[in-house]
C-alpha cells in the first residue's frame, strides 16, 4: 500500500493494538496513543480522524459512524481489519437499538456538530466500570487498562453484570462527568501530558470551547465503586435482558420494538413520578431518581419533564425497572392506567403539557411498537391518529372488525351486560351511543360520521347525546370503565357471526312487507277479543314492515325509513308514524294482546328469513 494510497501524510504504525471486546473507537484510540506515547489527538490525526480545518478536531460522531473512506484509513493506519473498525462504533447496534439508528441518519445526513443524539444515547461514553477499566490482569491490559465499551454510550446499560456493579459517571476525585471535556469530539483536547487511559481526562480549569484547556485531572477510574448499592438479582437480570437483546442472538424486530416501547414508557413514568415511586423498584433507587428529577426542576423552569436517561445510573435503573415491570404485566392496558387514565389528566396535579409532549412522541414513533403495546396506549391514553396536521381521525388498528358490522342500535342483552355502570344514562341512549363510538374505533373520523354511517343523524345535524355522555365519564371518573366496556363488547360481537348491518339497512331502505305476505299472516290470526279494530288496512301493514326493519336491522323504531310513497306528504307521513308507535307499544304489551301475541312471532320468523335472504344473496361489487 503506497502513501499516495493512504493520504499525505499517513503510513501504518510500527505497532498497534487488538480491539478488546466490546470497546469502543475513543477507548481504542486512548489505548493505542498510550502504547505509542503520543497524545489522542495526535493519534487521530494520523489516522485520519481530524477535520481538514484549522481547529483540526476529531468529532464525537465519528464513534457513531464511519464513512468508507474513514474505515479505510483507519484500519490501514491501525493495522485493523476494517470490521473490527466498524465493530468499534454504533453503526451494528443500529437496527436493533433505536436511537442509534436515528443517530446514523443524523451523521448521514451531515448534522455531525448537532451532538446527534436522543435522550437515549449518550453523545459520548458517559458512564464506566471501575473494574472493567482496571483490566482484566493481562500484561497488555495491566499497561494500558481495559475497555472504554462502546454500550456505555447507551444509557440503558446501567450496571456491570460480570462485576455486578452499578456503572459511575463521574471522576471521585475532581467530581466532573468523565465527559465533560470530550462532549463534541472523540477524545478531549491535546492535553500538555500523556493521561493512562483509566484515568480522568477532565479539565482542572473551566473549559469551554474558546479557551485553552487546563491539566487533565488525571485521578485514577479504576477505584473501588463509589456506590455502596449494588444490583439485586432482579436488577442484574434486567441489565441481561437488555444485553441479550441488543446482541445477535435475537430477532432485531423485538429488540426494536422492545427499546421503543421501554423508551416511550419511561417518559411516561416520569410525567407521573412520584406517584409510581413506590412500584416496582427499591427506596434507594427511587431516591435517586428524586434526586435527578429535582436537580433537573431546579435548573428548568419549563411546565414539561425532560424524557430524556438520567446519566447517573442509579436513576436510570430504577426508572427501567419500573418500566420495565410495567411493560411485562399480563394486562398492559390496566397496568398503564396507573400512568395516565384518561378521567385523572386534569385532576392529578401533572401539568397537562407534560401528557401533550408525551402524545406527540407516542404517535411519532408509534408504528415502531408492538400491536399489544399500540392497543393499550391507543385507548389509555386520549391520543390517536390522523390523516395529517388537524386532518381526520384514522382508525384504531388491532379492532378487529369492520364499521358495517356494528349494529345501529346494540342489543340489549349486550347493553345489560357490559354498559350497566351508566344508570344515570337512559338505556336507549347507552344502546345507541356505544354503537357510535365502535363505529368511529373501526372507522375513524368524527362521532358526528359514525352516527351519519349508522343512519341515526344527517350531514347538517350535530349530535349531543354523545357530547353528554363523555361529560358523564370524566365527572364520575368511568372513562376508562366505558373503554373497558366497549372491549368486551367487542369481543363479544367478534366472538359471534360477522353480520354486515350496513348491507342489511341498504337492503330495506325502501322495502316494506308484501301485501300478500300480510294477507296471508292475517289468516293465521285470531279474531281480537276486544273492540279495536285489528291490523287489516294497509297503513298499519307499513307500521308492521318498520317492526319488522328493527329485527333485521338491529335498529331503532325512530330511525326506520318511511315509506317512499307517502315520505313527500307530511300528513301521510306522520299517521304512519302514530301507527308505528301504536303497533310498537302493543307488540311489547302482548301479555295483554292476545291478537298482538300472536302477530309477534309471526313478524319474528319472517324478519330471520328476511335477513338470511339478504345475507346469502350475491354482493354486487361497489
């Protein structure tokens, strides 16, 4: 390989280094430049890391990702292969880590000055183990410490399982992050002396970028563990999860789906803490993370939380547990409702900003989650989809079924059953109000739609009844109740035959009963005991058919279509309405109608054929 090949002023050196296991392109670097005697900056300036400019700097996002060209150089430089170069940065936790994906995108893109992060990735190694460090007793180890790892940079590892320690972030001696120096670049500053790479490389003096750094403080990092807590079991497994996830030994769709789902979650507990403090994790780390949630009220006046990983590890760890025990319950959904039911949003004494904040990333970043994860936080939270920025309301995913199979009216049985909560709701309007909001869960938009989709209500009329029902949730505190509710209602309708109501109801929108088929139910009656004259004119054969519409429909009597041929005339039509409500009240009055109890079955046998006919008959495609 010539010169001209590797760039002016750039040859292999006379000796390297392997790459430790799960290190880092910084701590190789800090490694190697140690071995060699010159500084990290140096180093990386002969192997092509620094910027082609003045300042000369090597950035923080080359230990993200790497172009070709910089792998190339660097392995030649290092005498490396260029996979073990690339195993040095983020680029293979990408597709299962998902704010290191967005991070490569970042550096892509060019925004490698914009620290291109998340709150869930550090933007440089921000947390150590004393012992890892310290090495593991080899002479190479012995002479130049151990790994500066590269999962160190996520905050999601947050203990040590080989040393069962709690990772530290800050220097015990001069008591500064570890990356306080080195936030926007690869490796601090060049330094007046060669720092051993365990030790503290942070600025005695105050350093900023347009002064000169001071001596590093050079305190060792490989002292006994400043916390006296160490991990639990329970704690320890936890960090083996994540660790097993983020290795190839499992599918990166779950991993993907994991992260996402525990990075989301975590946000959400800490809108709510302290009210969680006490579930799921021990009083030393929920104290830590009061101790972080404090530190970061007191500095920012913002009505929000920052969603972002605490950098001290204690906090990150009870916080993941807590999230963690949360997204594994068996029932997601009602374990969620301790973080945010929709009737305590105003009445919790949580900022209502902070939930807004929250909704927007869920819905940012929801088609990155689990079904199960999506359905539970689609319903748990007042937030959902739209077509775009103040566009329709999309459909609930997961529902199962189609807004044509829900009736107009739900059966009573159903109603009795699950919507019973409501007294102080009138039974017709419970019946016609859940149909309304399954209808708009199956197909989005508005309830004023769903009711127009169902029949109950017209393009120029707006709705109330639903208005009143979801004031009567949050002032009782049942929203979620109704929710639950209309799960099992839906589970019920799902468990049953798909019936399309909406074919049904297109079917009978100007149909009425046969004159012969009423003729010949009059021979099967008997002669009515009283003096009321009985059901043989035509008009009350129409007031039959809108009985007969409600069987096959699921629908109620108010909403069954008038006859076409007397709808135009006002007089006609409103006798036929006072004959439909005449003939509904004696059709549910038969223990005192003999004649109306015989006509019942009757109009009950012939609507179940009606609606078989219809179900079997050819669908002609729309």
């Amino acid at each position: 390989m010539t010169d001209a090949t590797m760039g002016p002023g750039l040859r292999p050196f006379g000796l390297s280094l392997d790459p430790l296991e799960g290190e880092s392109l910084a701590g190789f670097v800090l490694r190697l430049a140690h071995r060699l005697h010159i500084s990290p900056h140096e180093l990386a300036r002969q192997t092509g890391l620094t910027e082609q400019d003045r300042l000369g700097r090597a950035r923080a996002s080359l230990s993200t990702l790497l172009s070709p060209d910089e792998v190339r150089l660097f392995a030649l430089t290092t005498r490396l292969a260029p996979r073990e170069v690339r195993a040095m940065t983020l680029e293979p936790l990408a597709s299962r880590y998902p704010p290191a994906a967005r991070s490569l995108d970042d550096v892509r893109a060019g925004r490698v000055y914009s620290m291109h992060t998340d709150g869930w990735l550090f933007a440089t190694t921000a947390r150590y183990c004393p012992h890892c460090l310290a090495g593991d007793g080899s002479a190479i180890q012995n002479a130049h410490g151990g790994p500066w790892k590269i999962l160190w940079r996520l905050p999601v590892v947050f203990a040590c399982p080989l040393h069962k320690v709690f990772l530290e972030h800050l220097c015990p001696h001069c008591h500064k992050p570890i990356n306080f120096s080195s936030r926007t670049q690869l490796v601090p500053r060049p330094a007046a002396t060669v720092v051993h790479p365990a030790r503290c490389r942070s600025s005695t003096a105050q350093d900023t970028p347009t002064t000169r750094p001071g001596a590093p403080c050079g305190a060792s990092l490989t002292h006994d563990p400043v916390q006296h807590h160490r991990p639990g079991p329970a704690l320890l497994e936890l960090q083996r999860k994540i660790l097993g996830l983020l290795g190839p030994g499992r599918p990166k769709r779950q991993a993907q789906q994991y992260f996402t789902e525990l990075i989301l979650l975590a946000g959400l507990v800490v809108i709510c803490w302290p009210r969680l403090q006490a579930v799921g994790t021990t009083h030393a780390l929920a104290t830590a993370v009061d101790r972080h949630l404090a530190i970061h009220e007191g500095v920012d006046s913002r009505p929000y939380r920052s969603s972002g990983a605490p950098i001290d590890a204690l906090a990150c760890a009870g916080l993941l547990q807590v999230t963690d025990r949360i997204l594994s319950a068996d029932d997601l959904r009602e374990a969620l409702s301790v973080l945010a039911p929709e009737e305590n949003r105003t009445r919790s004494g949580i900022p209502p900003t902070r939930h807004l904040i929250w909704d927007n990333s869920f819905k940012k970043h929801r088609s990155g989650c689990s079904e199960r994860f999506q359905l539970a936080a689609d319903r748990i939270v007042p937030t959902f989809r739209r077509t775009g920025k103040g566009g329709f309301r999309l459909p609930s995913t997961g529902v199962g079924f189609r807004p044509e199979h829900i009736p107009a009216c739900l059966p009573q049985a159903l109603a009795e059953r699950h919507l019973s909560f409501l007294s102080d709701i009138t039974p017709k309007m419970r019946r016609r109000t859940a149909s309304v909001f399954l209808v708009r869960r199956a197909r989005g938009g508005g309830l004023n739609e769903a009711a127009q989709f169902l029949g109950i209500s017209t393009a120029d009329k707006m709705i109330g009844y639903t208005g009143l029902l979801n004031r009567h949730l949050r002032t009782s505190d049942t929203a979620r109740d109704f929710e639950q509710a209309l799960d099992a209602i839906t589970a019920e309708l799902l468990a049953g035959p798909v019936i399309d109501y909406q074919r049904r109801r297109e079917a009978l929108t100007s149909w009425t009963l046969a004159p012969e088929n009423w003729q010949h139910m009059l021979t099967r009656l008997p002669v009515p005991a009283s003096s009321r004259k009985p059901l043989s004119d035509d008009r009350r054969r129409l007031a039959v058919s809108a009985y007969i519409w409600t069987l096959v429909t699921e629908g109620e009597p108010d909403f069954a279509p008038c006859p076409p041929h007397i709808a135009p005339d006002p007089a006609l039509r409103a006798i036929w309405t006072r004959e439909r409500h005449n003939v509904f009240h004696w059709l549910r009055t038969t223990d005192h109608q003999p004649y109306y109890g015989a006509l019942k079955p009757l109009l009950e046998d012939h609507a179940e054929q009606l609606a078989k006919a219809i179900d079997n008959h050819p669908q002609r495609r729309r």
